[in-house]
C-alpha cells in the first residue's frame, strides 16, 4: 500500500459535527447494527468499510433518519447532529435532510429532466429567489459533480436518460446542490469508471472544505485516497475507527488487519 | 481417481433429444396460445356482426318526401303569425294536413285506386305531426306556403322494407294490410318513400309503445352523460385521495387491513346491491327524487370507489422505491414525494383504472333500475345543474327497455342502441389509451 499517500493527510478539524451513542439498529427481529459509539468530525470525510452486509448502509441512513421510511426498522441509542439529538420526538426528519444530504448506492434520478433534477432541493428549501440564482446553483452543483461539460448542453432533457456513470453524479450534483452540513454517499463511485470517480473523490476533496463528509465505500484504495478517518464494520459491530493512515498501515483489532489485507470479505 | 466422462462432442447441426422435446413443448404451447386468441377474435367477431347485423337498420329510417301545404285557414285562422295562437291548431290538424298531401300524390299518380283517406294516413307515422307542428311554430312564416317535408313513414311501413314485415304477417297484422305495403312499394318505385339516415335515432326521447319509427336515444344519452361526469367528478377525486391516503400515510395495522379487505369485497359485490342501497339510502332515506340522474350517478359512484381505488393503490405501489428515497433524501417532504415524484409516475395507471371503472359504470344496468331509471321518460332532462334532479333515462336501461316491448321494430332499436353504447366504451378505452401513452415516462 506504497501508493496511498496516508502521511500527506493531516487531521485539521477536530469539532465534533454527529455523534453516535450506543446506537443499535433492528429489522424486525435481526440485529444489523450493535452497540456503535462513533465520532464523526466537521470538514472531515469518513469512510465506513466493511465486508457486505455489515450494516455500513444500515448506519449511514440512520444519520439522516432514512431508515424511518422502512417499517419493520427500529433504531435506538443517540445520535447528535451539533449536539441535538435527531431522533427527539421534536425534529422534523424533513429539516434534518436538508441539512444531511445522501447520495446513494444505486443511481435514481428522478424521471425529470436533468436541470429539474439539480433544481428540485434549491426549489423546495427557497434557497433561491429567482430564474437566474437558481440557473447559478445548478450549473455550480452540476460543475461540482464533474457533470456540467457533458450534460451542458442538454439539461432539459431526461435525467434518466443519462448513462450509469453520468446519473450517480447527476446525484452528487442532486445532493450538493442544497448545500447540505453533511454528505452521506454510499458507494457513490460504484458505477463510475476510472475517469469520473478520480472527478468524484476530487469533488469529495473539495467539498470537505465546507462540510462533513461520510462515505461507504467497498474499494480500500479509495478509502485511503479519500478519507481522513476511517471505520470498519463488521456483522454489525464497529470494530475499529481511528485516522486513515493508522487503520491501514497499523490496525490495532486483528479483524481489521484481515479484512484490509483480504483475508475476510 | 474416477473421473466423471465428459460426453463425446456432438455436431451442433443435429438437435439432440432433449432439445427436440423442449422445442416440441414451445410449439405446443405456441398452438395453445393461437388457438385461445382466435376464439377470443371469433366470440368478438360473432356477437358484433350480429349487433351490427340486427342495430345498423336502426340508424336508417323510411321517410316520406312529401310538398305539404301548409294551410293558412286551418293552422292561423287570424292570421297574426303569432306563435301562441296558432298553438291552437294541435296534432291532429297537422295529421290531416299531412294525409291530405299523402292523399294527392297518391290520386294524382293513381297509385291505389279505391283506397280511403284514413289509410293511406295509416303509412304515415303518428309521431309526424308533431314534428311538423314544432317546426311550423318555430317557424310561423312557412304558414300559406308549400313545403317539401320528410315525414316518418309509419313502423310497420319501415319495417316492410327492413324485411321484419311480410305480406303474409301484414294479412294477419291489424295496423296494416297487403294494399297499404303495396301502395308502399309504389311510392318507393316513384322515389317518394325511401330509407333514409336517421338522426332522431340519436335525439329522440323515447316514443310508445305503437311509435317504434321515432323512439330515440337522446333522453338516454343525455341522462348517460350526466351521470359519466357526476361519477367523475366524484369517484375520480375521492377514490385517489382515499388510495394515496391508504397506500401511503395510513399505518399498516388490523384496521387498514380490514379497511383493505372490504374495499377487495367491495369490488366484487354484485352491482344490484348497490341499487338496493340507493334505493334505501338516497331515495327512501334521503328522499331524493327518483329516476334522476343524479341518484344514479350517487349509486355507479359507490360502485366505481374500489373499482378506481384497486388500480389506483397498484399504480402508486408500482412507483419504484428508489425515487421516494431520492425524494426523501434531498428534503422533500412526505406530501411533497407524493404529490411531486410519486403521483405523476403513477397517472397513467391511475388514469386507465379510473376510464376502465367509468366503463363499466356507463354499462350498468341493475342498479339504475332499483331506483327508477326504467321509468319511460320523454321529455328531455333540463340543462345542468338543476337537470341532473329531473327524471332521465340511461343507455343500458333504454336497452333493457326496449327489448321488452312487443313490436320486434324495437329489438332492431336496441341492438342499434348497443352500438352507440359500445362506441362510447370505444371512444373511451381509445382515451385510456392515449392518456396512458402521453403521461408514461420512463424511470
Ligand atoms: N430493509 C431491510 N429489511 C431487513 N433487513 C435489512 C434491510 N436492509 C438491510 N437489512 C439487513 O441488515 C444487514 C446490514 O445491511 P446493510 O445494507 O447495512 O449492509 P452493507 O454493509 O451496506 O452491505 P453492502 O456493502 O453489501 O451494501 C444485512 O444483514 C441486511 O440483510
Ligand atoms: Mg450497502
């Protein structure tokens, strides 16, 4: 893992921007997340690792209460977003979206066109007050997510129209365009080749300047690319979170070392 | 060390057994399919070149061309003009006006010699004075002059010429004889009398028993159409509000299961149940008045609700989850996901529910006649909104009506009145499909 460049990255932030306390999620009667005490930090991105089906997805979507929309899904423990917790009875799990946005793991524009895609969060939170500011937010998001030369062109024309590489940034750019305080993408370069997703982790780069970032993400490499810190899930239980550059070069828990070195997954 | 022996590599050219089996089993089925469709397209082909057999004569009509004088002495006696006083002269004045014509044409060409006056009326359909008298006082300065006027020909004439009228039947028929048919015959021979489009078969309200030649649909249609759009107007609104509700918001528990489980029931309940709780409901209950379109239109709407909420939940359910969840994901609210991302994608569903309801709504027969739409009605229902209270009729039940009279002149009535009720089911389902093409997206 010569080719990482862990020593480069240097941990600035240290404010705290979600905490999560004894968080435990079930589905119906299946424990998919365990007892999972996680600090994620302002203008820091976090990759959560793990073999499939260790609940990374399942924890990401309760830090924008995602998991609300599925019935048989039950979360307990706290969860902090600036030291309010977002599962009080008082929190709209509508404000809170605005402020956590998600990206994820499966491309799904909506059956609109492309400008509408972008324009839609902007639209529905008033972040605009006319034609010509949100025209600006939605070139700057598409700009963003490495999609405004291609797309440029032809915005009205159907998102879904878009090829797989070109819907899932159509997403970031979706995302972003709200100006979220977090950005939670699960697997966001899993249908991108080579070229979009090095635009992708440039833009997660970028965007970590003025938000908190986490990321699932499948590829090791991508993870010590893009991130500073780093969690590794496994059958539920976050077994190991720390600086990036430590959990690859120097995991402390013996599950960790496997996983990174291929021996579980 | 055994090994498993891999067969010997065969030709690609010749079709093992197994294959042969498989494609034989695929050529089977292939049969069985053609053979399902092609007694579908024979049961469709049999039942409307029969409709159409018997109902296309009812769009033709035998008519007289006949100048008429329209006496001044006899129909304006004061010679006013005035609308109010010639509505003295009735029917019967007009009949006699009518018959005279006949009358001379008939003793100018000498085509029936020796035969009376009151016969050679008898061709002439009772229901022609009526129309002559309407136009004469809409228009009261045709009065002293001679006008060519197309006059019904009389039933039994018409159907002489239909070929339901024999000279056999006519000797046994007391409304008709031999010598009145052939004097028919002539008066076609001289271009007089001739089959001719008949438009009233579509304006006409409803005539007696003993006029079959001017009963029309128009009564029905009219009543038919203010019920399609009160059903409409109701069924459609509150049937998507209760499934956006029920799919969306509600919670799943034993209550909306409940609740889900009658709504299923509720769409396979026999239709004339609904009329017997319109009858208690609207008419005995509510004392609304009976026959109206507006009772009948209150019961097809509780019949169409889970006709319309069935496809209307399966519509909203087929939305893939993916796009709530992107919705949802960027701050969208609940209602905002619904009224933005789901329900837009689930309109053409929605829309081919509701026509395909309306449907079968518009052919409903057994619960009209519960509340009294079997009534004979023949005057015209008012303009809306107050016409939907008058007493109307309805397509299925004029139908239904008609093949119970006497005179077979009315089954040829109602299998005609069968064909505008399967056009306007045409026209609609062809809407359905349409709608369905414009709104579709791909997601
Ligand atoms: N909607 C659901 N209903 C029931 N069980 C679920 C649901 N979603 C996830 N699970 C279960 O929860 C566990 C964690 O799933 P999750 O999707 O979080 O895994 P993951 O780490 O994201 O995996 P992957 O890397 O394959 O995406 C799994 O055992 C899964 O079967
Ligand atoms: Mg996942």
């Amino acid at each position: 893992m010569n080719n990482m460049r862990l020593t480069e990255r240097a941990v600035q932030a240290t404010d705290t921007k979600i905490t999560a306390r004894k968080v435990q999620v079930h589905y119906g009667a299946s424990h998919a997340i365990k007892d999972v005490d996680i600090d994620i930090l302002d203008k820091t991105v976090t990759a959560f690792i793990g073999p499939s089906g260790c609940g990374k997805s399942t924890f990401l979507r309760c830090l924008n209460r995602m998991n609300d929309t599925i019935a048989i899904c039950r979360v307990e423990g706290a969860i902090l977003l600036d030291g309010e917790d977002i599962y009080d009875k008082k929190v709209d799990p509508v404000q809170l979206r605005a402020r956590v946005g998600m990206v994820f793991q499966k491309p799904n524009p909506f059956p609109k066109s492309i400008y509408d895609n972008v324009a839609y969060g902007p639209k529905i939170h008033g972040l605009v007050r006319n034609k010509a500011e949100l025209d600006e937010v939605v070139e700057s998001a598409l700009r963003k997510a490495a999609l405004w030369n291609e797309v440029k062109d032809r915005l009205n024309a159907p998102g879904t129209g878009l090829s797989g590489g070109q819907q899932q940034r159509l997403c970031i750019a979706r995302a972003v365009a709200t100006s979220p305080e977090v950005l939670l993408m699960d697997e966001p370069c899993s249908a991108l080749d080579p070229i979009a997703t090095a635009q992708v982790e440039e833009l997660i780069d970028e965007l970590r300047a003025n938000f908190s970032v986490v990321i699932v993400t499948h590829s090791m490499q991508q993870a010590a690319r893009v991130s500073q810190r780093t969690a590794f899930f496994h059958l539920g239980n976050l077994v190991e979170f720390g600086e990036t550059g430590q959990i690859f070069t120097n995991p402390r828990d013996p599950r960790t070392e496997s996983y990174i070195t291929g021996r579980i997954g | 060390m055994t090994m498993v022996e891999t067969p010997a590599p065969r030709s690609l050219y010749t079709a093992d057994a197994r294959t042969k089996a498989r494609n034989a089993a695929e050529k089977r089925f292939r049969i069985y399919g053609i053979a399902a469709v092609a007694i579908g397209l024979l049961a469709l082909v049999v039942l409307l070149s029969s409709v159409l057999g018997s109902g296309l004569g009812a769009f033709r009509q035998s008519v007289l061309s006949l100048p008429i004088t329209l006496d001044a002495k006899a129909l304006d006696p004061k010679g006013h003009r005035d609308p109010a006083e010639m509505a003295k002269a009735t029917t019967v004045t007009y009949g006699k006006l009518i018959t005279k014509a006949l009358e001379a044409v008939v003793i100018e060409k000498n085509l029936a010699p020796g035969m009376k006056s009151k016969q050679i009326g008898e061709l002439i359909s009772k229901e022609a004075p009526a129309g002559l008298r309407d136009m004469v006082l809409a228009n009261p300065s045709l009065v002293g002059t001679t006008i060519t006027y197309d006059v019904l020909a009389s039933g039994r004439v018409d159907g002489f010429f239909k070929g339901r009228v024999t000279m056999e039947s006519a000797a046994l028929d007391s409304n008709i004889s031999p010598e009145q048919l052939q004097l028919a015959d002539k008066l076609r021979a001289e271009g007089m009398l001739k089959l001719a489009f008949n438009p009233g078969f579509l304006t006409n309200p409803d005539a007696s028993e003993l006029r079959p030649e001017s009963a029309g649909l128009g009564v029905a249609i009219l009543g038919s159409i203010y019920m399609m759009v009160i059903v409409l107007c109701l069924a459609l609104p509150i049937g998507v509000a209760a499934s956006i509700y029920l799919e969306e918001f509600a919670p799943k528990n034993r209550f909306t299961d409940l609740i889900e489980v009658n709504v299923a029931n509720l769409a396979a309940v026999p239709s004339i149940v609904y009329g017997i709780l319109g009858l208690a409901a609207f008419i005995n209950f509510a004392g609304m008045p009976q026959s109206s379109p507006l009772v009948g239109a209150l019961v097809l709407t509780l019949m169409t609700l889970p006709r319309i909420i069935i496809p209307t939940r399966a519509a909203l359910n087929a939305v893939p989850p993916s796009i709530r969840e992107a919705a949802l994901g960027v701050g969208a609210s609940k209602t905002q996901t619904i009224f933005h991302h789901v329900l837009p994608l689930a309109v053409p569903g929605i829309l081919t529910g509701a026509i395909i309801g309306l449907a079968q709504a518009l052919g409903e027969t057994a619960p009209l006649l519960l509340i009294g739409m079997v009534a004979f009605v023949k005057d015209y229902p008012g303009a809306p909104p107050e016409g939907v209270l008058d007493p109307a009729s309805a397509i299925p039940v004029q139908i239904y009506n008609w093949t119970q009279r006497a005179d077979p002149a009315f089954v040829e009535r109602a299998s005609g009145a069968i064909i505008v009720l399967l056009v306007f089911l045409l026209v609609m389902n062809s809407l359905a499909v349409i709608l369905r093409r414009k709104f579709e997206r791909r997601w």
